[in-house]
C-alpha cells in the first residue's frame, strides 16, 4: 500500500469521486421531547436536569437585557445566543478542569461553569472588577478559574491554539482534554486546517465543536461550501467525527461525554458538527432580515427551539410544571438587571493596566509611554477626564 494512503485499495474503473454518502445527523429525543434513544438517554438528576434549564432562561434574559443595553448605547457591542442554547449541553458534559476555548457564543459555556452574571457585566461594561481589566470589546470572557480562554475576535485562532494546549495536556500526563467551540463559517478559515491536521497527526487530546446554525454574519452555508457540510472535512483528517442534532440538548451531551471519552482515553481529536440555527441577528452589528425573511427565524423558532424542547423532557418525566417557566424567567431577568445596574455604576480600570501582563518587566519603550501617559493626564486634567477611572 502506498505510504500517502494505507486504507486505498485498487480499482479498475476510471471514477472521478466527488461526494460520499451523507453524514447522517444524531438525536436523541424528538423536537417534542419524546426520546428516541433510550441508550443514551442522560442519567442525570432532576436537579441536574433543572439546573441545566434554568441556565438555558437565564441565558436568554441576560441576552435580552443586553442587547437592549446595546440599542440603548450603554455598552458598545453584544451578541446573542437564541437559537442555540443547547450548546450548555456540552458544558454539562465536560470535566471542570477540561481547557475551554471559545468563539464568541459559548456565554452559555461559561454559566453552566459557574460564571456569575456580576462577571459578565463587569467584562461587558469594562469596568473595573472585569477580568480582562477593560482591554476587550464586550462578549469576550475569560475566566482562569474556569479554564476558559480568554475570547479574541479574529475567527479560528483558537483552533490551533486548542490543537497546541491538547498537546502539552498530552505531554504532561493530564486526564483532560481541551474543547474548541468555532462556527462554520470559521471553519472557512485557513486556521481550521492547520488546527485539525496538527491534532490529527500529533494525537492531540482536543473537541472540535463546530456550530453549523446556517449563516456566517450574512453568508448562507449554501455560499461557503459544496460538500457534505463540515462533519466530512473531519473525515478527510483522519478523525472521529460526529454530526448531532444542535437543537437536542441531550444528543449534544451524549455526542460530548463521548468524544471526551475517545480524546482522554485514546489521545485522539474529535469532531462534532452541531447542527442548529441563529434565531437571532449575527451581532449588534448585523440586520439578518436583508438576507432571510422573518417568516423563516419564526418557522424555525416554532418548531424547533432547544428551550422548548427542553422543557417538553422536563415535563414528560414529571420535573417541571407549565407554569414554572414565568416564575424563574421573572426571577432570572430581576437578577440579571440587578448585576447589570452595579456594574454599570463601577468605574473603569485604572489607566496603567494598559502596560500589564504582556511582559514581566516593561521594557524601556513602555516605561516611556506610561510615563507620557501620566505627564499628560496631569497637564491637561481637563480635556483628558478620568474621574471616571479607578486609582488602583
């Protein structure tokens, strides 16, 4: 057999390939919250189970408060997670010690962790209690209590980045693997490859999680791709692959615990291609009305919306009542504005944050610039105000 492809056998039919059989799509219960695969039907308690959707509401009310915060100029930037809230599925499923590199839309990551709603007000608000120390655009979280990796802007970073940390977790003997959430309009990105190849051929104990919901901003996955969506490119690396309902919380969790078994166990990459929908607009910064029609987010809001689902489980096994969704929304949304009304009154860090935590020591270059900084904070106290800015 030829060294660039064991697994090839001979033909003699002249056949040009261009697609396979399509990767079929795992669920495991209905969009009615009727199970279909007894299986693997999580063993959770009920008050795992309720845990798990009360983040899914409170999610939605912090996502509601700020986006509405955003259209009122109180903070610069937000996005939102309707549509795919069962991505908190995946967390459920992880260790807490497992290294989480995010993309943008993993709050939900992050809640079901333990990141409170005072932290992410205080990153959004970039005051002075907010981790990043006010050096991130709202939405980019980062917690090393947590083991969540800081959150950067530009698409796909994280997945070689991901790739590499798997590899040092491998190196050092760790029982974790790392988890890399990108959507697929990143996995468009030259990253992507460079990512999957890299922990295919090292054996990097890492998840890829890829969330198809469809539109990347404004592009259609219809305009990115030909082939069989991103599940396939997997497959071309050599790696175990899944394609899962990403509106079914709980394939998500049973897709989950089973990759990290492989990538823990086995010193192997995993893909998981999520497939879900956006209901709302890419960003604060996008209108997706001018590329798919109300009628279309509403059709799909109906019938197939992980929250209702959700609590469809819930309510066949006995463990919610129809009415105790406006008790803890109600709840949710007064918590989530109390945080949001105290971050918004803190103050913003201090100005000499700006030169930490790159360099152990500053180096000459900076020491000049803070202290120009600092002469003409004091020189001209009027035009440069920072009455609003800590001291410390």
């Amino acid at each position: 057999m030829f060294p660039g492809a064991l697994n090839s056998e001979y033909s003699h039919e002249l056949q040009f390939v261009s697609s396979v059989h399509p990767i079929p799509t795992y669920q495991v219960m209905d969009t009615d919250g009727r199970v279909l695969d007894t299986a693997n039907e999580p063993q959770v308690t009920k008050e795992e189970a309720c845990t798990i959707y009360r983040n899914m509401l409170t999610l939605n009310a912090m996502d509601q408060v700020l986006y509405e915060a955003q259209r009122q100029g109180r903070i610069s930037f937000y996005m939102t997670s309707f549509g795919e809230e069962a991505l908190i599925g995946s967390a459920a499923a992880l260790d807490a010690k497992d290294v989480v590199f995010g993309q943008y839309r993993e709050a939900g990551v992050l809640l079901q962790r333990g990141f409170t709603l005072p932290q992410f007000m205080n990153q959004c608000f970039s005051n002075e209690k907010d981790l990043g120390k006010g050096r991130q655009m709202p939405i980019h979280y980062g917690s090393k209590a947590l083991h969540f990796q800081t959150i950067s802007s530009p698409l796909a970073t994280q997945i070689p980045q991901a790739a590499g940390a798997a590899y040092a977790l491998r190196r050092e003997g760790s029982k974790q693997c790392a988890i890399c959430y990108f959507g697929e309009g990143a996995a468009s990105e030259g990253d992507f490859h460079a990512g999957l190849n890299m922990a295919a051929t090292l054996g990097c104990p890492v998840i890829f999680y890829c969330r198809n919901n469809g539109y990347a901003i404004s592009t259609p996955s219809i305009e990115q791709y030909r082939g069989d969506g991103i599940a396939s490119r997997g497959l071309g690396y050599g790696i175990d692959t899944i394609r899962v309902d990403g509106n079914d919380i709980w394939a998500i969790y049973a897709a989950t615990r089973a990759a990290r078994k492989i990538a823990v166990e086995q010193n192997k990459p995993v893909l998981i291609e999520a497939m879900t929908y956006r209901i709302s607009h890419h960003s604060t910064s996008d209108d997706s009305s001018a590329y798919r029609s109300k009628k279309e987010v509403e059709d799909w809001n109906k019938r197939d919306n992980p929250v209702s689902r959700m609590r469809a489980w819930l309510e066949h096994r006995g463990w919610w009542a129809p009415g105790d969704d406006a008790e803890i929304s109600k709840s949710a949304k007064a918590d989530v504005l109390a945080a949001f009304a105290a971050a918004e009154k803190l103050k913003k860090p201090a100005t000499h944050h700006l030169f930490e935590d790159v360099y152990d020591e500053l180096p000459p270059n900076l020491e000049r610039e803070k202290a120009e900084i600092d002469e003409l904070l004091k020189k001209y106290p009027d035009y440069y105000q920072v009455n609003d800015f800590a001291r410390k």
